[in-house]
C-alpha cells in the first residue's frame, strides 16, 4: 500500500486552534526607512566552513535574532448555520441571543519570528500571525513585547510585525543565491514552545515547489522553497534557517511528514525574496510585485528534443500576455527563459522566485533559447495591471481593515446595476479570500449584500457600523446574486 506524505504549515500545527482565521493591521504611527538611510539589513558570507565550535557561534549569533511569537484570537459567538432559519431572531430574541449560538473560547497560536532591523522589525510567516488579536513577542532574554502587523503576503507566506523596541540584534542577511545542496545549516527556533532550539542539518535541495500555498494564494503563488534536514517542527514557523556564520539564508514555514511532525524533510523561504517582501511592506505598507506577463511550464525530455537543445534546461514560455512586460520585451510563445540578470533558473518555481524579488518598472536582463540561438532582452517589468508605477502608501490596499478581517473586497453597486436588479442599492462582493465570511459561510463572489441584520445598507460606512456595534453577536446578511431570483441569507458571529 502506497504510504501519503502530507505537507504542513508547521506554524498552524503549533496551535490548530489558528487554522483559517486571518487579519491585517494598518502601519504603525513610526518613521520607516528610506531608500537613502542606512540599510536595516546587513550582508556578510554566506556558507561558512565547519570548524571547531562553528555551530556553537553561529547558534549564538543567531538565538539573539529569533523572537517567540505568542498570539490570542478573541473568541467570539458563531452560528450554527446548517438548518438555520434566517429570521431565527424572531425565535430567540435580538441577534446574539438566539438558540442557535454556538460557545467559543479564546484561540491561541504559537510561532516564531526573527528581527530584521534594530528598531523592531520582525519577519515571521503569514499563518503565524492570521487574524490574531492579540501578539506577545518574546525576545531570546525573555523580554516581552505587544507587537502588531504591519502587512502580509499570502503569496509568499510571510509577514511583518512591529515592536516598540530600540538596538534590537537584528539578523545579518546573507546571499540565498550562493547557498548550495549539502552545506551545513541550522534552524533556529520555538519548537512546541521550546524557546530558542537550535537544530542542525544540510541543505537537501533548492528550488522546491511543494504546492501548499496555493489554495491561499492561487496562481499568485511563490514557492521556491530551500529544502533541509535539519528539524523543524510546530513553533519552528517563521524562525531562521542559517549558515554557519549565524546569517539567513531562509525562514522556516513548512514540513512534509506522514505523522504531523518533523520526518526529515524541512523547507524554508529563501532569504533573498525575504528580504525584497520585507523591505516593500516597511518602505510601502504593501509588496510592490514586478510581473513578466508569460504562462511557463516545465522543460521535458520531448520539448528539449524538439526544440534542439542539449539538455533539459531553462523554462519553456507557453504564452505571452497582451500588454505585459514580456510583450513589449521582445519574448514569444516558444521560446525558452534561461537566466534572469545572469542567474540560470531551470525551473518554474526558481524562475517565479527571481522576478518576484523585483518591482514594477524595474528592467531585467532575460536571457533566452530562440531556434537554436541565445538572445538577451531587456525587459522593463510590469505590475499584475500591466501598470511600472508604484503603488503608494494610502493606495496599498483596495480594501479596509473591515473588509480584510471578513475576507472580502467590497464595491458599492452603482445605480445602473441595481436598477437592473430591480434594489435600491447594495455591496458587492468583488473577491473573497480567507477570513470569517469564508471560514462561516458558502458565500460566492458576486454575491450583492443589500441588508444587514434588517437594515438596507447601500455604504460600506453602513456596514461598518452595524459590525462595531455587534459586541461578538450574530451577524445576518441578506441579499442576492445577479441573474438569480429569490433572496440568499448567510449568518455567522463577529
């Protein structure tokens, strides 16, 4: 019998009490860093020779720049929707006191982070932190700190917290580039709450796409994950992997293993992207992500053979986008991607990596396989809006804090649409990612919300406030979906 092997954010093994809850914060009231001030990361050698005492001082190096990542998320009144009526306030008085109410308790996580600057930055992973609201961050001394998120990017998994601290140790950054297979390297951090663990391994392979981040992230995203030995297990996510000179070279956020535990195969993200989604959400509160606009598939032995090439290498671009940076750049369906700035990416996962470490308006130097040619691009690369510019800090986000902890990005309906649809008005429901609308309904994009808890709503000033108001109660939704008759009901606490 074949035996499954199962992959697992290890961060949410930590506390499966986190599982599907998530929240993004604004930016703290501090002054960030500029492109002309000093650099909060510093750079040094990246692999490090085994010598006498080497993992001793990489591993004391390395624990001071570790934090312990402690979160509570509220418990709040859920319904139990199955055969729920949706004027069930009319059977247990006002929402929030119906029969239907389910008991919670207050959730609680565990995870590690690691400090990137000395003012308080902490990078740690996205599913650490999910929708928590409250995050203690314990330092290697044990000192404590509340700490708050800046920003997230699911497609990456990871994140950003802030600390009101001052000459913090913060971790040297080293080139994840140069790391190779079979260097020795330790992980560092909070395994079952063990503060401060070191373990060591080698690294056993680069490159890996191991498919966990898409239900999240969709096509959007990276995985490119450096592959190790050493162990890591539930609390290890969002802590450092380091070479021997004690400097990142990833951060831990996942294992492959049959029982839930550490089984000899760890992945880490590389710290090179690390730094590049770090340095956009302090600078920017958002990642400013550069696209090339091409669907990729792997090269094989058939596609090598018939576009006479040596050996299977590159990434074979199976189509090119309208209007994308890899149109205006020269790059056609069938040709065969071999470095980017130099550096040979051979698979899909390795080539999403690179161009994810730019942003838009950034120039690339692409270097391709053409009919049994090499040719060089320059190519100027573009947002997913086929847009160079930046976003700025007041446009990061096309939704509210509001919008972010349900789970949903919301559009007014304009007068037009809702003639059609024969309302006075309503909200759209445009996208829905994970939080509570996802975690506690079958709700589907497009849906429009025309009333809550009784009350017509046409503002999203409107919904705010009835969700302010709510003190942890039951929330009903009603509304429709565009070309279906008959109105749609979805309850659930907040």
């Amino acid at each position: 019998m074949k035996k499954l092997t199962a992959y697992f954010i290890v961060g949410v093994i930590s506390s499966l009490s986190t599982l599907g809850l998530s929240r993004i914060v604004g930016l703290p009231d501090t002054t960030l860093l500029k492109e002309s001030d000093a650099s909060p990361f510093k750079q040094e050698g990246t692999i490090g020779k085994l010598a006498p005492d080497a993992f001793v001082e990489a591993a004391k190096k390395s624990t001071q720049t570790v934090v312990h990542i402690n979160t509570v998320i509220k418990a709040k009144k859920s319904k139990n929707t199955q055969n729920m009526n949706p004027f069930f306030q009319f059977f247990g008085g006002p929402l929030g006191s119906s029969p239907f109410d389910i008991p919670q308790q207050d959730q609680e996580g565990s995870g590690s982070g690691v400090i990137v600057s000395e003012d308080g930055y902490i990078v740690t992973n996205n599913h650490v932190v999910e929708n928590a609201d409250e995050i203690h961050v314990f330092l290697y001394n044990n000192r404590e700190f509340t700490g708050k998120v800046v920003a997230t990017d699911p497609s990456t998994d990871l994140a950003v917290v802030k600390i009101d601290g001052k000459n913090l140790k913060a971790v040297t950054f080293a080139n994840s580039d140069e790391v190779q297979v079979g260097q020795w390297v330790l992980a560092v951090g909070n395994p079952f709450n063990l503060a401060s663990t070191v373990t060591a391994g080698i690294v056993s392979a680069k490159t890996r796409n191991i498919n966990i981040l898409r239900e999240k992230a969709g096509n959007l995203a990276i995985e490119s994950f450096i592959q190790t030995d050493a162990a890591v297990n539930p609390g290890n996510s969002g802590g450092a992997l380091v070479d021997l000179n004690g400097n990142l070279i990833g951060i831990n956020a996942a294992i492959a293993t049959p029982t839930g535990s550490y089984a000899g195969y760890s992945f880490a993200i590389p710290a090179n992207l690390v730094k590049k989604v770090v340095k956009d959400i302090i600078d920017f509160g958002t990642v400013q992500r550069g696209f090339l606009g091409v669907s990729i598939r792997e090269m094989d032995d058939e596609l090598t053979k018939d576009l006479k090439l040596k050996d299977i290498e590159g990434t074979y671009v199976a189509e090119v986008n309208k209007g994308s940076a890899a149109e205006d750049g020269g790059l056609q369906r069938g040709d065969v991607i071999l470095k980017v700035d130099g550096s040979v990416v051979n698979n899909t996962a390795g080539l999403q990596e690179h161009i994810a470490r730019y942003r838009p308006g950034d120039k690339v130097n692409i270097e391709i396989y053409r009919d049994g040619q090499t040719i060089n691009k320059i190519l100027t690369l573009k947002s997913k809006d086929n847009k160079t510019t930046l976003l700025a800090k007041e446009e990061n986000s096309g939704s509210s804090t509001l919008e972010k902890k349900l789970g949903i990005t919301l559009e007014v309906l304009s007068s037009l649409e809702a003639k059609k649809m024969g309302i006075s008005g309503g909200l759209k429901v445009s996208k829905i990612t994970d939080g509570i609308i996802r975690q506690n309904t079958n709700m589907q994009e497009g849906f429009i919300i025309t009333a809550i808890n009784n009350q017509p709503l046409s503002k999203k000033e409107e919904l705010e406030a009835v969700l302010s108001e709510s003190n942890g109660s039951g929330i009903l939704l009603e509304g429709k979906y565009p070309n279906q008759n008959g109105l749609r009901y979805y309850a659930f606490g907040y």
